[in-house]
C-alpha cells in the first residue's frame, strides 16, 4: 500500500467522544429499531442469557423506553415487509434487510465450497429442505431420527445450519432461542434483491458500514472475524485512499466526511453494557481508546476468572470505570450483584450514578437491584 499523507492524531478525548456519540449509547436513538441496526451494521446475537438475551441488551441501550416485546416483535415480525433478517456478519447478527445482496457474497461462497464449521451431507440436506418445502416452517426439534435411518437429530440440525449459511433457507424467527427455518422466497420482501454484489462494492461497503458506526479505526478492525474478506477490505481501502474518500488521522482511517466533525460533549451518564455491545466487543480497540483490559469470562474455568462469570462493563461519561457481575433471579424477583470490581476508589458521585444506573437497568427487566 503507498504511503499517504497522514492529519494529525485525534485528541484522546475527542476520539473517545466521537466513539460513544456514533454508538449512541448515551444519546437515545431516535429513529426505529431497524435504523439502528442499518447503523450500526449489525446486532450480535449470542446463547447466553444471565440477566436478557445480547441483542436485547444492546437495543435496550441505545432505545431505553422501548419495551422488550416491541424490540422482540420489531425483529421476529414474520410479515413480509420485514426491515431485518438473520445471517452472519462477524458473528451471527441480525443484519438490516438492505444489506441482503452483501450477505449473498457469503452465501454464494459457502455454496461454492467454502467451509465454514462441517461438510457438507447432500442427502440430508436435500431431506431436510424437501419437508421444509411440503411442510412449512420447521426448527431441528421437529426432525427425530427415522427408525432403521441413518441420520440422527444433531446431523439433522447441522444440515439445516448448513442450508442456512448457503442462503438456500432462512430463520422465519425463533422459539424460545431456537431457530424456525423456511425459504426465503416466503420470507423475502419482493423488493429485496437478491444477486450477490460485487467485490470492489461489497469491500467498500464493509468500510464505510463500520467508519459510521465507529467513527474511525484500523484494517484489522475492520476485518475482525472476517478472515475471508480482508483481502477486499484491504482493495477498497486502498482506493478510497486514492479516492480521498478515506483518509489517514494519525494511524486511524476515517471517513474524509468527517474529519471536521466535532462530536458532541459527553453527557454525565452510566450505562450498564452487554460484553457483546460493538462498543466493547473488540478488546484491543477497546484497551487503545480506553484503556480498559476486559475479558469474558463465563467462557474461563471457575478457578481461573478474576471478576465473575457474566461481568457487564461499567461506563460512565467517557471512561470504563469498572465491571459489574450481575445474575437475574426471576424466581425472587431480583437484579443479584454478585461482584462489582472498580478501576479505582469510586467517590460518591460516582456509586449514586451507579446505584441509579443498576435501578433503571433492573426495573426494565421487570426485576429489582438487590440491596437497592
């Protein structure tokens, strides 16, 4: 790549503020809930739930008077004017429905040989989209092993997976935490294109999608959980360099666009975030722009967590303050602290910022913050 002038670094504290001010996790989101997961590129789903699913929490965040059903409802409307559907992005994610044909890239590649976690079992894979086709609507608990067959329940649900990642089926929407497939001539909007798109527009697209919701950042940030795209992030980069679309601030890459933006002040707030908030979901990024080391740890041994088995990060104006392990007790009716663990000696400003932060948290989810 050829070496382009640089501007000069952004200011720690203003970097940091222009961060939080595209996550919006101070400022409420104004629009839907689909507008935010267009602008935010995508909503990480995840199968743990201590205290409410991931996606949740993270929309919980950024639309704080919206109500779990209505979240719920925006997302898994079975309607045929859907605005969101599920595939993979970095993750398995809820992606806005615009972004369809880029989610085909994917798609066409996992179908042309790609591997992802298994191969491929053809003749399963025709069983299970031939009962899909006659029947409807179907999830892996609706298929049982054929008496005197050779497939049993798990290689059923990773036939299904795979015609999932093939874009041959789609999640209708999810029961409890299982997904319901169908095809996706039933689920698609008719408006919704569905070829593929190029590689040059699919890179830039990956780009530009994470410089607005991020503000700024690096390649490999752009590329992370992405191994097989960081070859065309890397092609688009570089010609939106040449461009003057992108241009260098230091040792980030920010959009051209933005580079007099003057974020706005940060607002004396906390919030409680899910560790799958695209805030904090990258930990180098996370320890470069604030210096915060963070690790999940329900994925640790026991013996060897330092924090907790589901700490939330604590974040409070511009800083990470702390963490907080939380558990919902839905038979007592209580928010439970386990743990709470600061950067340093919180004042009383601070501990009266978190008591109301862990308050409102515990209220939306019906519960109450023990000790409170």
């Amino acid at each position: 790549m050829k070496a382009y002038t640089k501007a000069p670094p952004l200011p720690e504290d203003r970097a940091r503020a222009l961060v939080i001010a595209r996550q919006y996790v101070h400022q409420p989101w104004s629009g839907d809930v689909a507008g935010l997961i267009a602008h935010l590129g995508a909503l990480q789903l995840d199968a743990v739930q201590v205290i409410t699913r991931a996606h949740l929490h993270q929309l919980h965040v950024r639309l704080p008077k919206m109500r779990e059903a209505k979240l719920l409802s925006a997302l898994e409307s079975a309607e045929r004017h859907r605005q969101v559907f599920e595939y993979w992005s970095h993750a398995a994610a809820y992606l806005p429905m615009d972004d369809y044909r880029f989610a085909r890239v994917r798609m066409d590649r996992i179908r042309e040989g790609q591997k992802h976690w298994f191969s491929r079992n053809a003749k399963l894979c025709n069983f299970v989209l031939d009962r899909i086709r006659a029947e409807g609507p179907l999830k892996a608990s609706d298929f049982v092993r054929a008496k005197g067959g050779w497939w049993s329940w798990s290689e059923e649900k990773k036939a299904l997976e795979q015609l999932f990642h093939e874009g041959e089926l789609m999640v209708s929407h999810r029961e409890g935490f299982q997904k319901v497939f169908d095809l996706p001539e039933r689920l698609l909007p008719s408006s919704v294109v569905t070829t593929a798109a190029g590689s040059t527009e699919y890179g830039q697209h990956l780009v530009r999608r994470f410089m607005r919701a991020q503000g700024f950042g690096r390649a490999g940030e752009i590329g992370y959980l992405r191994k097989h795209d960081r070859p065309l992030i890397a092609s688009a980069i570089e010609a939106m360099l040449k461009s003057g679309e992108l241009v260098y601030v230091g040792d980030e890459l920010m959009l051209a666009e933005d580079l007099e933006a003057a974020p706005p002040a940060v607002p004396r707030k906390m919030r409680l975030l899910s560790p799958f908030d695209p805030l904090v979901l990258q930990r180098k990024r996370l320890k470069r722009l604030f210096d915060f080391n963070y690790q999940l740890e329900c994925y640790v041994p026991e013996a060897k967590r330092k924090y907790g088995y589901f700490c939330l990060p604590i974040l409070y104006r511009d800083g990470l303050t702390g963490v907080v392990d939380l558990k919902a007790d839905r038979e007592a009716g209580l928010l439970r602290v386990k743990s709470l663990h600061w950067r340093e000696r919180p004042g009383s400003g601070l501990e009266a910022g978190f008591n109301k932060a862990l308050g409102d948290f515990a209220r939306y989810h019906g519960l109450v913050a023990e000790g409170l």
